[in-house]
C-alpha cells in the first residue's frame, strides 16, 4: 500500500479498504479494516457508505494491520492448514479409517473441519495473504516455537511398541 501511495506522489485520496470477511451473502455487522494514506475530504462519505452497507469499520496505519493480520489471518491460516496435515498423517500412521473418524467427530471438530474446507476452497486467497504479508515468517516462527514447546512438555513419540 505504502509503495502504491509513493509512486503516486501523494496525489490523490487514497485509503485501501480490507473486509474482514471472505465471500457471504449478507456482511452487515462485518467489519472493514481502512488505512488511510491521505483521506480528508472523501472520509466522511467514505464512513457514510461503510455505516449504510451495514459495516462497521477500523482504522488502522499499514504496519498496525500487516501485524495484526499476520496474527489474526496468517497464523490463523496456518493452523487449520498445519492441523489438517497433522490429522492425515496421524490417522495413516495410526491406521485409522476415514470413517470411523467422520462417525466419531465431536461437535467441535466438525465446526472446525468446516472452517478447513472453507479454507480450502479460498486456498488461492490464504496463499496471497501468506506472501504478501511482512510479517508471515513471524507468524510461522511463533507457531513452530508452541508446537516445540509443547513436543518438550508432552514428550514426542509414543511409548507405546
């Protein structure tokens, strides 16, 4: 965003506008992230708009919502994905029956397996988040750095033969 505003000169208003929500039918009471690079005169029409399509709406420098996004969407993200994986190979290694899975699934993991295939299917959009955020590689490190943690804690491996 930073760039595009530079190479711009800073000529016209200019705010990118970030829905904080991917593709539904209804989005009111959705909140849109704005980082204004220069908006004075367009703010309150920009507001007007925002409050009357039922959003609400955060503002927010680029750096505040690259980082809260590695947070909030990045590592999100990643750990449906590192789960998904982590399910697979378990159940492989354990020789688990895909249906004796979907026949045991909790209520919780159902809710969660359908945010996996939400995810899934904007597969293309999680990885343009991935790769266009700054602070991405933070969000891996600090999930690698928990799953270390708890492999120490919990000891790895089974004992069993």
């Amino acid at each position: 965003v930073e760039g595009l505003y530079r190479e711009r000169g800073g000529g016209p208003e200019y705010a990118s506008l970030h829905p904080l929500f991917g593709p539904l039918g209804c989005p009111a009471g959705e909140t849109v992230a704005v980082v204004p690079l220069r908006l004075e005169r367009w703010r309150e029409r920009l507001e007007k708009l925002l409050t009357g399509l039922g959003l609400v709406y955060t503002y927010v420098s680029v750096e505040e919502h690259d980082k809260a996004m590695a947070v909030n969407q990045v590592l999100h993200h990643l750990v449906y994905e590192v789960l998904g994986e982590a399910m697979e190979r378990l159940r492989e290694r354990l020789g688990v029956e895909p249906g004796l899975l979907k026949s045991l699934a909790t209520y919780s993991l159902r809710q969660t397996l359908s945010v996996m295939a939400r995810l899934e299917r904007l597969q293309a959009v999680v990885e343009e988040i991935r790769r266009l955020n700054p602070y991405a590689g933070d969000a891996v490190e600090a999930l690698a750095e928990v799953v270390e943690e708890k492999a120490r804690l919990l000891g790895r491996g089974s004992s069993r033969g």
